[in-house]
C-alpha cells in the first residue's frame, strides 16, 4: 500500500493540519474565573463542575460553521441545574444511559466575537459520539439559533483568539491593515504593539503616520528608514504597489548582528502617510521565505480605513 508525504506550507515548509475542525477550549466558564479553587467541586469527571455560589456546569463542544467549509469546535460550558448535573453525573460513565443524555442550560463563555450577545442564551446538548462530550444542537432563541445555523468568516472568528491556532488566520490590526497571524502563534497586544510568539519565530506589528502632509509614500519609506543597518543589496527589497504605495523589507543574519535569531524588518507605507512596520524573528534560517510571507501578507482595505 502506497502513502502519500502529508502537504507542506508553501512559504515555511510546515506540514499542514487539516483545516476543516478546528478545536479550541474554554478552560472555565466566564463567572468561575476568579473564584478560589476551593469552591471547585467536580461530581465525577472533570466535564462537570459544581461551583459554591456560583452554579453547576456542563462542559460541551459548540459547532460554528466557518467559511472555507471549516468547523470550530468550542469546547465551552453550559450553565445547567443542579438536577440536571446530578444526572449528567450518574449516566457519564454508563455505556448504555450516556448517549440518551440530553442537557438544557445557558451558555456560559463569551464567546469571541460575539461576547455578551450571546453570553447567557438558552442551547442544548446531546450525544451524538459516545466518545465525545454533548454538542449543543439547539438553540432557544433567536440569537442561539443564529450562532448554531449561520456560517461565520472565518478570519472574523479566528481572529479573535489569542490562542496558538493550527492554522493561520488573517488578523485585523485596525485602521483597515490585516497581517495573516501564522499558525502556531499566540497573539496579544502590548503597548501599542500587536505581537504574534510561537517556539522558534516571533512578529511584532506597529503603526506610523506621516506627520508632514503632501509627502510621498517613497519619502516616508526613507525617513523611517533612517538609521536602520547597512545590509547587502541581496538582503534588502523593495516594492510598489499598484496603489501608488511601497512596500520594503530588509533582513541580517546571526553573523551580522551577533543576536543568535535572523531579523526581517519590514515597512508597508500607504500614499496618504499611513504605515506599519513589521518585524519578524526566526531561530532558523529556512523559515527565510516564512518571515517574507508575512511581510507580503500585510495589506490595507480601503472600505474599512477607520481611526485607531
């Protein structure tokens, strides 16, 4: 029997995972964060939480439909009563009672992008793996119903989780840029800096705008540019964009810096003065054509240039 070499990125050289579930896990739910841990109490596996003055708690797989026909699936909590933990408890391990589970509560996680819209809506779950936890399949209300039914953008969605995703996913940065966040990388924002980590490669996102009016994108390239290291002409490129903008990355070795991660610098600058820069370090030095795909990966929507 022959088999095939599993797919790799273009750009890095990665293998790809499958990109049509994605999983992704609530660790609490949203009104247990906080609380000491000694009002934690779990009544048989560790699915089901019980929490002094707070509540009880079922955890169970939320399916969104995503566009690209891909699934996330939220590992999330369901808000529930206390009989209904009781019996989630007696039937969990029983092989025979377990898949005629049926759970009714309220959604207990912000779930991002959504957040209070949906906090709270009525849902259920039920079996339908016995190997898995109840997947919420029906919702109470109309705002449960949409999450349940609609497809999502995917990008909009996986944006908006900080976590190490298997897959990349196009990240808004505001202002109208979006930068494609890798897969692998956790995201946070700092200091006015979106910053994107991972084991063995790092970005960090900033933004410039041009203080003196009428001057060009090539003008404004040079002036954030000053200081910057002399590096060979074949470690340095420039682009411009059909927009009338430029674009432009330089990068330098262990060998020339003395740090022990190669450097990619890179700027995106727009014909009316808005501009990021990017930076991108990488432990090795094939992931080379990686740093330079993120740098291309930034760009800029028009239709949704706001004020930051």
């Amino acid at each position: 029997m022959s088999t095939s070499a599993p797919a790799t990125c273009s750009c890095c050289g990665d293998a790809l995972v499958d990109e049509r579930r994605i999983d992704v896990r609530f660790g609490l739910p949203d009104a247990v964060l906080g609380v000491p841990e000694s009002a934690r109490r779990t009544p048989g596996p560790d699915a089901l939480l019980s929490v002094d003055g707070v509540g009880s708690f079922v955890r169970c797989l939320l399916p969104l439909k995503l566009t690209g026909d891909t699934e996330l699936v939220l590992g999330t909590w369901l808000e529930v009563d206390g009989a209904t933990l009781r019996r989630a408890a007696d039937t969990w391990y029983d092989e025979a009672a377990y898949p005629e589970l049926v759970v009714r509560g309220r959604l207990a996680n912000k779930v991002k992008p959504w957040g209070d819209e949906v906090l709270g809506v009525e849902m259920t779950g039920r079996i339908s793996d016995p190997e898995e936890l109840p997947y919420l399949v029906e919702g109470h209300d109309p705002t449960a119903a949409r999450l349940l039914g609609e497809v999502w953008d995917r990008d909009h969605v996986l944006g908006r989780f900080p976590v190490r995703l298997p897959v990349a996913a196009r990240t808004d940065l505001g202002d109208g840029w979006s930068v494609e966040r890798s897969a692998g990388l956790s995201a946070g924002y700092v200091d006015g800096v979106d910053r994107f980590t991972g084991a063995d490669r790092s970005v960090a996102v900033t933004f410039f705008q041009d203080d003196r009016a009428g001057r060009t994108a090539e003008d404004f390239l040079a002036a954030l540019r000053e200081g910057a290291p002399a590096v060979p002409d074949a470690q340095r490129h420039t682009e411009k964009l059909p927009n009338g903008g430029v674009r432009h990355a330089f990068w330098t070795t262990p060998r020339e810096t003395g740090r022990p991660w190669h450097d990619l610098t890179a700027y995106a600058v727009e014909p009316d003065g808005s501009a990021v820069g990017l930076y991108c370090s990488h432990e090795k030095a094939e992931a080379h054509p990686w740093a330079l795909h993120v740098w291309r990966s930034l760009r800029r929507d028009a239709a949704a240039v706001t004020s930051r």
